[in-house]
C-alpha cells in the first residue's frame, strides 16, 4: 500500500488540447505494472476539450456544476454534478463546461502499453459545442 500525501502542481491545460481555461490536477498514476491514470479536471464556463479518443476508453464523473459530453454522430448530452459517463475504446468525443457554468470531473482512463492515454484530434467548433 501506498499514501500519496503530495502531487504535482495544478497544470493548465494545453492550448493545442482545449479551448478556454482548463486546469489538471493529477490525482492518480501509480507505477508498472498499473496503467490507472486519474485526474480532477477544472473548466471555466465555455472551455472544453478537442476531439479524442481513448485506446481503453474513459469513464468520467461529475462532482461539480454543469457541463457538455458529445461524441461522433451522437447527439450533445447536458451532464452534471453526479453523472457519470462511460466512453467506449476509440470513441470519438469531447467534453467541458456548460456555456455559463463551470464543471469540474473525475476522468479514469487506462493507458496503452506505450503509455498514451489519448489520441487528440481538431478542436470542437463553436456550433457543434452550442448544439446541446
């Protein structure tokens, strides 16, 4: 058994990843041979992240405020604090707040034997993030 007491610093999310202000803060990613990687994702209202897919798909769970999930052909889903969401491996999709709120979740994902947790792709454009 192992006690993290202290974690890295709070990183702002990339530029290249998510659109607005974006903070991460990683909670979990316990050594070989565990692939676990978990984090406490913080969007403004209006940021989100780009499309992506995940190689062992995602889950994520709201703890707080009110927030957008869509994914390839599907309709965009309101989702809020206590949803959780399960994306299946190599779902296209994208996540983040709601136009006027904030939204903070839990992502958990598995990484791939080479470690990527994800494929990122273009950024979500204004009227597919508006279309909930």
């Amino acid at each position: 058994m192992e006690i993290t007491r202290s974690r890295p610093a709070t990183q702002a999310g990339s530029a290249q990843h998510f659109t607005g202000s974006v903070w991460l803060d990683e909670i979990a990613a316990p050594p070989a041979p565990s692939r676990l990687r978990m984090f406490s994702v913080h969007f403004a209202p209006g940021a989100r992240t780009a499309w992506h897919r995940h190689p062992h798909g995602q889950v994520l769970h709201v703890t707080e405020g009110e927030g957008r999930v869509g994914r390839e052909g599907g309709a965009v889903e309101v989702i809020r604090a206590g949803d959780t969401v399960w994306i299946a491996p190599g779902e296209r999709h994208w996540h983040g707040a709601g136009p006027h709120t904030f939204m903070t979740h839990l992502p958990v994902v598995e990484a791939a034997d080479d470690g990527a947790t994800a494929a990122w792709e273009e950024r979500v454009d204004e009227g597919a993030y508006l279309a909930a």
